[in-house]
C-alpha cells in the first residue's frame, strides 16, 4: 500500500525492522481530566487498547465510559470488513457535533484504519476535527502526540515495518486472563485479506521477552494468558534463531502458568512438533482456532491459503486423535468473487465432518488495494446472505450438540468474573473454551473450580459448583 499522499501532515515510513526499548513518557498535565476510548475489532486491537489505556494514564487522564465527559477521545478502529468501516464512520458524526461544542477536546483515531491511505485521505478532506491519526506500529508514541498537539491535523502513521518495542505498560482490562503479542503482522497476504498491509510484515518478539512477561505476569498472579499473533505458527520466522512456535509453546508451558492459549493458527504451518507440545503438557489448553475460510480447493486457491480441502481435513484428523477432548472453532467466508454452489458444498461438507464446536462466518468484504477486490464477481449480495443463512443454521446445530456432550460433565472452569444476566451466577471459561455460567459463590473468582454442566444453551452453558 503506498504512502498516502498528505499535504500538512508529518510522516514517517520505513522504519528499519528493529528491537527498542519504549520512552514512557509520565506527566500530570491532564489530572483530572477524563478520556473516552472505543475499541473495535479482534484480540489484537483489544490488546493495544489496552497499552492506549496506559498511556493515557500516565499522562494523568482519567476513563470515563460517558463520550461527553472526555478533554481526549481515542478510537482505536477496524478495517478487516466494509461493516467495520461504516461503525467507525457513524461514531465519528457524533464526535464532530461534540467538538464543536467543545472545541478544547482532543481527538485520535488509530487502529487499522488510520493505515488505510483511502481512509486517510478522507479523514484530512471531510473530517479535520480529528486532531491526531495514529498508526498501528507507533501507538507508543500517541502520548507525546497529544502532548504536542496545538490543534492541527498531525498525522502519523507508518506505511510498512515497524520495530518491535519491548517495556511498554498496559493496563489490563483482566486480573486474571492477559494477553501477550509474541509477533506483530502478517506475511501471508491471502488475497482478500488488508491486514498485511495495515499491520506490516511479521516481526517476532524474542523469546526471552516474552517468557519474562509471562513470568512477570504469574508473579502477578494471573491464571491464564493468551498468545497473541495473526498467524501463530509463523512465530520466529523472521528470526534466523533457533526457534520457532513449538519451542516457544514449551518454553511457556515451562513457566508453569495455570493455563495457556493461543490465537490464530494457520492451518498451512501448524507442524506435528506444535501438535506434540500441545497434547503434552497439562497447561496448553485444548483448543484451537483454525480458520477454514473455505472447503473448496478452486476458492482455496484463488485465496492463497496454501492448503488443501484435504490437507485441511487431515490436520483436523491429527489435532482430534492427539490432543484429549480438543475443541476446534473456525473463521468461514461465503461469497468470494465468484463462488459457485458447488464451491460452497465443498464449505458444507469440510463443515459436517470437522462438526466444529463454533464458529464466525462472515459475507465476503471486498478491500481496497487486497488482490481479491479487483476479481470480477457474478455472485449477487443476496446469494451470498442465503448461502451465510444456510451455513449458519448448520453450524449453530454443531456448536449446539458441542455444548450438549457437555451435559452431566465436571469440568475445570476459570472463573472470571460476576455473569452479567445473573447476578447470583459468575461465569468463566472450560479448558476447551466454552462459557459457563456458574451457580457458586464469589469469592471463586479468579480461581480454578470444578462445575458440573447442568444445561446447554446455544452460546454458553450452564454449571455448578462441584
Ligand atoms: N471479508 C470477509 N471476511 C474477512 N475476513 C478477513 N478478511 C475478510 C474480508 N475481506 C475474516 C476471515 C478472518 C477473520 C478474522 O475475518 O475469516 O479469519
Ligand atoms: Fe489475513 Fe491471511 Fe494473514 Fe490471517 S493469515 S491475517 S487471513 S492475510
């Protein structure tokens, strides 16, 4: 993606693929004043709000849920489809209309986004009430930005690599589940996929940060943390060490950290040795999100996933004879340029042997400047919503029977916190990833307990305490 073309703003781009250390910068000049932050999107932008939160702390800000209340307001936004777009898009009339109440708040916009040079350049033309657009490798720097900020449009994001930063605060929304970025990026360029080009080439963390992190985190006290990358198996890579995802899962697992997950694999590099790692130790959970995106080899192909219906189907055969009681979701896309019915049963029929245990779907998302938006296409919007409807109906059925093997079981839960519907209950989560709502007192918070399955919902399930 190029450099968008901006006239005043100030950008920076190619930063050299690096490791530093972040400058914090501490500063009571926003005491008691308040910001608003809004978070759209996956894991990973969960996960950088949540260094956003940081940083506007340490400049003396304070959250506040109520948009009207804020002297800075942050929105940390999503590109992966148009829908997320059009949220942003609604938000920011609502924030204009504020400003010009207000005009003293000051507004930033990072995330995918902001990496987008269409978005940007609609930003400096339709809405210059945005004071700072930030990108997805230089959040660390959003403090000095609205430090600095008198009031101009200030832009800044890079157009390709970034560094990998190492020290840098997050205030987490958990106390007892975290996250951790082990990579940044993505170098698989599926074709109908922007995050390539809004979160740059993969860049791995080094082990030994993020095994200190993980210790630093049980010493802490958390139960469970998540390792966080677009494509997991492609961990170490960009290395040239003596590393890769199976090592690393190992060296985790080693920390003796309760619980260890992972988000996403990608069927094309998830090797025999991570299969391994994961069935051997007792704190890897057995779970794991692979997205299928299709099951049909012509579409497979046209979206350059690198694997097979077959090859899909056989990896799944070996996560379900070697890991106990493995549960497996996955991402689907109907409607890619041209899907045919024939295309779409292959999606079917990966679907009714794998019998998923959940799964998203989506309709497919043509993105500006991804190869698969200059495909032509002869599949209406309204096939495409039928064919998501009949997906979905199946794969509501699987995840369904998936929470009713589950009945008259004891299971391990974390529990997390107080069930928002119920105020007697608290939920968490099984080692396989279902929720549960759980008759049981307070204070097992944060604790590990045993809960036997009384119902099945089609979301969540039911427990008590055993
Ligand atoms: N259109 C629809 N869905 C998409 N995804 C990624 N890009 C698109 C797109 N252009 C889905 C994929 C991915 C998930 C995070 O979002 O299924 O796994
Ligand atoms: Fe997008 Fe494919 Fe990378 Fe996933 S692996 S982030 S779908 S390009």
């Amino acid at each position: 993606m190029n450099v968008p073309d901006l006239k005043k703003a100030k950008i920076r781009t190619n930063k050299p693929s690096l490791y530093k250390d972040v400058l914090k910068i501490n500063s009571d000049i926003f005491k008691g004043q308040k910001y608003f932050l809004k978070t759209y999107g996956c894991q990973m932008n969960v996960h950088d709000s949540e260094q956003i939160r940081a940083i506007l702390e340490n400049l003396g800000l304070e959250e506040t849920e109520i948009m009207e209340e804020a002297r800075v307001i942050v929105l940390n936004t999503c590109a992966i489809r148009e829908n997320a777009h059009d949220k942003v898009f609604g938000y920011l009339g609502r924030i204009k209309h504020l400003k010009k109440e207000h005009p003293d708040i000051i507004v930033a916009l990072g995330g995918c986004m902001s990496q987008e040079e269409s978005v940007v350049n609609e930003i400096i033309k339709r809405h210059p009430y945005i004071n700072i657009v930030f990108g997805t490798h230089n959040i660390h720097e959003l403090g000095n930005l609205i430090l600095n900020n008198h009031k101009d449009q200030d832009i800044e994001v890079y157009s390709e690599e970034g560094c990998v930063y190492e020290g840098m605060d997050y205030q987490r929304d958990s106390k007892i589940t975290a996250w951790v970025n082990i990579m940044y990026g993505c170098d698989k360029f599926c074709t109908y996929c922007i995050v390539p080009y809004t979160r740059g080439k993969e860049r791995s963390r080094k082990m030994e940060e993020i095994i200190k992190e993980v210790n630093l985190l049980k010493e802490e006290g958390y139960q469970e943390v998540t390792l966080l990358g677009q494509n997991v198996n492609a961990y170490g890579n960009d290395l040239n060490l003596n590393y890769n995802f199976a090592t690393l899962l190992e060296e985790v697992a080693k920390t003796n950290i309760p619980r260890i997950r992972f988000v996403t694999s990608h069927p094309w590099n998830f090797t025999s040795e991570m299969i391994d790692i994961i069935s051997k130790y007792d704190n890897i959970m057995p779970y794991i999100h692979l997205p299928l995106q299709s099951g049909s080899n012509r579409i497979l192909k046209l979206m350059g996933r690198r694997y097979t219906k077959e090859e899909y189907l056989d990896l799944v055969s070996k996560l379900k004879s070697k890991i106990k009681d493995v549960m497996i979701t996955t991402d689907i896309i109907v409607g890619f340029p041209n899907e045919t019915e024939q295309d779409f049963q292959d999606t079917l029929d990966v679907v009714n042997k794998v019998k998923y245990d959940g799964a998203y779907t989506f309709i497919y998302s043509p993105r500006e400047g991804t190869p698969a938006s200059k495909m032509p296409d002869n599949v209406t919007l309204e096939e495409k919503e039928k064919r998501l409807q009949r997906l979905n109906e199946i794969i509501n059925q699987y995840s369904k029977e998936s929470n009713e093997r589950l009945i008259g079981k004891v299971e391990e839960v974390l529990i997390l916190g107080e069930s928002e519907k119920d105020l007697n209950k608290v939920y968490g989560y099984t080692k396989g990833m279902k929720l549960v709502n759980v008759e049981a007192k307070k204070d097992v918070i944060g604790k590990t307990i045993n809960v036997l399955i009384t119902d099945a919902k089609s979301f969540s399930l039911d427990g008590k305490e055993n």
